[in-house]
C-alpha cells in the first residue's frame, strides 16, 4: 500500500545528512551507486538537494508493513534516478539509489 503524503519531513532528514546522522546503507545500495558513478559523498550531496516536488509516495518496506520508506524522484546527470529512505532513531537510512526503471523503457 503507497501514500501520497510523505511519512518524514524532509528537512529533518536532510539535517541529519549535514549532522552525519547516517545509518550506512547496504551493499547494494552502495554498488548501485558506484554502478553509475556516484561516490557516498556525491550521493548524499543529491539527497541535499532534493525538494518537495521530487516526492513520489510514501511505501511499505517490504519486511515490515509497518514500516514506512519515502520515495523521492529526481534527473541527476540526465537520468531519472530513484531515492528512498526512512529514518530510524533520529538517524537517515537510505534504501535505495538507483535508476528509475520506470522512465528507461
């Protein structure tokens, strides 16, 4: 189930970015990331960035229902790229950093 509302303010959680309150991400999300040239910094440096308006939804994470990701769209370089992150004990988690398979078909 998506919401159309996000479910973490968004200034909050680029504050905890410029703190350094982050959960490093998985492997995943790194190799991602460095699959389209992305060091850690510049990928945080575009989580900064991101406004109200690159909102997409707010989703379950998929092993906890109860658990709500927030779903961010933006061009980066020329490419639609996919955000999603949640926060968890005042600390930023991202979840995701990839292309959007939506707009490559």
């Amino acid at each position: 189930m998506d919401k159309k509302k996000p479910s973490y303010n968004l200034k909050t959680a680029k504050e905890l970015v410029e703190r350094g309150k982050i959960i490093p991400p998985n492997l995943h999300v790194t190799e991602s990331a460095h699959a389209f040239g992305f060091s850690e910094t510049e990928v945080y440096d575009e989580i900064l960035k991101l406004e109200g308006h690159d909102f997409c939804k707010s989703t379950n994470e998929y092993y906890n229902h109860k658990v709500w990701l927030d779903v961010y769209k933006k061009t980066i370089r020329g490419t639609s790229m996919y955000i999603k992150f949640k926060l968890v004990n005042d600390s930023f988690l991202l979840s995701s950093f990839k292309v959007d398979t939506d707009k490559v078909k």
